[in-house]
C-alpha cells in the first residue's frame, strides 16, 4: 500500500532524519523532493504545492532549525501535514436511523458491490447491528444474483424484486421489508454509472430523494488516481454525497486519490478495501494512515485487529494449559488460525515500525502457514497434544504425509519448542497483566 510513494518520502526526509547541520537550504532542498514525490503519487500540482509550502511555513514559524532534534520535528510536521490533507480526524456513518438507510454510488466496476457486502458484515459484527441488502441494479446482468451470494457469504438476508426495473419503487420496498422485519441497517446497492450519463445521474438523484437516506457513500476505485477524485467531483455536484469509499487500495502503490479527494470535494474518505476478502473493510484513519506512509508502522490498528480475534474464555484456557506445560500443536494451529483471520500476512506486518521498509521487496504470500498446517494435520491426535512423543519413524511419516522434509518438521519443532518456553515465561506478573490489559481495552470498545 503507498509503496513508492512511501519510499520516495523516505528518501527525500533522509537528511533530516540524520544528525547532520541542517540549514534552510536542504529544508527547501527536502520539501521540492516531496512535492515531487506528492506528484510521482498522482497528486494534483496545487494540493502538492500547497502542501509543501504549508509545511515550510510551519517549519519556519517553530524555528526548526535551532531545535534540538530538527529531523524529527520536520518529519512531525510532513505527518500532520498529511493527516490534515487527507481529513484529519476518522469519520463513521451516521446511524441515527430506525431503520438507517446507506445509498450506495459509484462507477461501473469501482467494487459497489463487493462493498456494500463487506460493509454489512462490518456492522453486522458489531452485534448490535442487523443490516439488510437491497438490490438496486436493474441493468447489470447477473448484478441481484452476485448480491444474493454475498449476502449468503456473510448470512445477511438480500431484498430483491427480479420483475421490477424501476430501482426506486425496489429502494422503497426493500425499506418497508425493513422496517417490518427489525432491521436495523438498510444498504442500498445501486448499479453503477458514469458522471457524463446525464439520464443514469438524475435516475440516481431520484433514488436519493425518494429514500432520503441517513448517509450516502460514493465508492471508488483507488487505482484510478487523479481520475478517481475528478470523478467524485462530478458525482458531488450531483449528489452531494456524505463520504468516500476507496476500494483496492491494497493495490495502490501510489496514493493520490486518498492523499488529494478530501481537498478537492471537501467530504470525508470513511472507508476503505483492503482486499478480496469480506472482511478486508477498514474505518478510514487519517492519521494512521499518514505513519504508514512514512515508515512509521500502525500499532493501534494492528492492536485493534488483534482484540476482534481476541476471546477472554479461550485466552484463560490456554494460560492453564501453558500453566500445566500442555500446549500442543492443536493449541499452536488455534493461535494460527486466529492470525490469518486479522487479514493478510503483509498488511499486518506493514502494522509494525519499521517492517514496512524492511520487507518491501519480499514477497509474503498469504499462505505462509500453508505448509505448517500441512503438517500438523499430518500429526496423529497424540502427537498433537504431546510433541515429545515425535521420533525419526514419526517425523518420516508425518513428511511424506504432509509433502515436506523431516528437516521442516525439524524447524517446526524448534520454533515450537521456542515459542511454548516464551509462552511459559510470560505466565509470570508482565504476561497475566498484558492479558487483563487486552481484556480490559477490549471492553472498552
């Protein structure tokens, strides 16, 4: 995500980072490269110069050069330069509604639809929540039947009327069927559309005034760049929406749509996809998405994800277990499996300070633990529970079963054997009071 921009902005505050003398020369020397490295991202000429000259005039008004750490400071003042540029403080949906009603709009082909599944299991898990899908694209082939299988995909009920082609009638109906089944989220999905199509904008227009939704959403393909925020321009003197959706940003390297949408149509980017999966959905944190730009990691989402997996009654288990030294490979595949469902290998190691440039020319395939796992369901149930017990004949079979090497199985056994004593050390007063601490944050949420 952001890659080159990422590791251009890098390169330009690398001086400054540095303990060198830093003098008004190299500041404005830095600040060109990252107006460069602003427009390399596909940011428009006036957002990067404003922005370069926002910052300059900051560094200027708190005498970064005599300060005692001016790197430091500059690189502060690039972050909440940037935070500021892409909308400050994080913005969810407005709610209020009983039933809520979400519009959802965008281009032929930005993921609509994709999102409109992913953002009803978003608020189906916050448990309070019952959202209903309703189809609203009439013109797509096969567009009610894709949203049928998403909502099965996430077990969220789908209205729909196959003999109807008048999306609005469909928009008011699926509300009603609401409003008579305790639901509590109506999101509506309607078929994609071109901002020059002046009759598919004012059929739209129409929907949106017909349901007076609590929140309309305008969902866009990241990728895209300067194209995507032209385009929500457009859509916004039409419709004047209430937030952005920026889709497969996973994909983008490059950054200017979510760096440069909020100036340019004033409204803010709410959410954002993070991949194929149903659960690849992330509330929009400017701030935090500022520190993954410029190397500095995301700890408080990575920590978030984490509490989502984090169970209280199977955490106690475990620390018994630990406790009584019985933790096995069953045990070990649990925690596995508990790590693959926070999303993908690279964007949580991305999460972490620093790893996000140390890893930027590795390939982390999602299935890293594939062959793990291979071998652990290769084990026998006592093998699983007591590792002990494993010896050459077990190793050789457990190999060929699992199509790897005793030498993995070697490796295997070794990082198990390390991670079980760290596992135990952390039974002492520092690992029951990180335990409490999780407990504890969670019920905050």
């Amino acid at each position: 995500m952001f890659d080159n921009l990422s590791e251009k902005l890098d390169k330009a505050l690398h001086v400054l980072k540095g303990h060198g003398q830093i003098t008004e020369i190299n500041v404005a020397e830095t600040l060109k490269e990252v107006r460069r490295a602003l427009l390399d991202a596909d940011v428009n000429f006036k957002i990067a110069k404003d922005f370069t000259n926002n910052v300059k005039e900051k560094a200027l008004g708190q005498n970064v050069l005599t300060t005692l750490q001016p790197g430091q400071l500059m690189v502060k003042l690039v972050k909440d330069e940037l935070t500021e540029l892409m909308g400050g403080d994080a913005e969810g949906v407005n709610l209020s509604g009983n039933p809520s009603v979400i519009l959802m709009s965008g281009l032929q082909g930005s993921g609509k639809t994709t999102f409109s599944g992913k953002l009803a299991n978003f608020l189906k898990n916050k448990k309070t929540k019952k959202p209903l899908l309703v189809a609203c694209d009439v013109y797509r082939p096969a567009a009610v039947d894709q949203l049928h299988v998403v909502g099965e995909q996430i077990g969220v009920e789908v209205f729909s009327d196959r003999g109807n082609t008048n999306p609005v009638a469909i928009a008011q109906a699926g509300i009603a069927h609401a409003k008579a089944n305790g639901h509590h989220v109506v999101i509506v999905d309607t078929a994609g559309r071109l901002a020059v199509d002046e009759e598919m904008m004012n059929e739209i227009s129409e929907i949106h005034k017909a349901i007076k939704p609590e929140e309309t959403l305008f969902v866009v393909d990241a990728m895209t760049g300067q194209d995507a925020v032209n385009t929500a321009k457009a859509f916004n003197d039409r419709l004047d929406f209430d937030g952005v959706v920026l889709t497969k940003l996973d994909g983008d390297t490059r950054g200017g749509a979510a760096i440069s949408i909020k100036s340019v149509v004033n409204k803010p980017i709410k959410f954002i996809g993070t991949g194929e999966k149903m659960d690849a959905i992330d509330v929009f944190h400017p701030s935090r998405m500022a520190d993954r730009i410029l190397g500095m990691g995301d700890v408080v989402s990575l920590v978030e994800r984490a509490q989502e997996q984090y169970d209280e009654e199977e955490a106690r288990k475990l620390q018994k277990k630990i406790a009584k030294n019985q933790f096995g490979f069953d045990d070990f595949l649990s925690q596995i499996q508990q790590i693959k469902k926070m999303g993908s290998m690279k964007d949580l190691l991305g999460m972490i300070p620093g790893a996000g440039k140390a890893l930027k020319d590795v390939d982390i395939d999602d299935d890293a633990f594939k062959h793990i796992e291979a071998i652990i369901h290769s084990m026998t149930p006592e093998e699983r529970s007591t590792p002990s017990v494993l010896n050459a004949s077990r190793k050789k079979r457990i190999a060929k079963g699992s199509g790897t090497s005793v030498q993995e199985i070697n490796q295997l056994l070794k990082q198990f054997n390390q991670m079980s004593k760290m596992m135990k050390m952390m039974q002492g007063g520092s690992g029951r009071k990180m335990m409490q601490m999780m407990g504890g944050m969670k019920g905050m949420r």
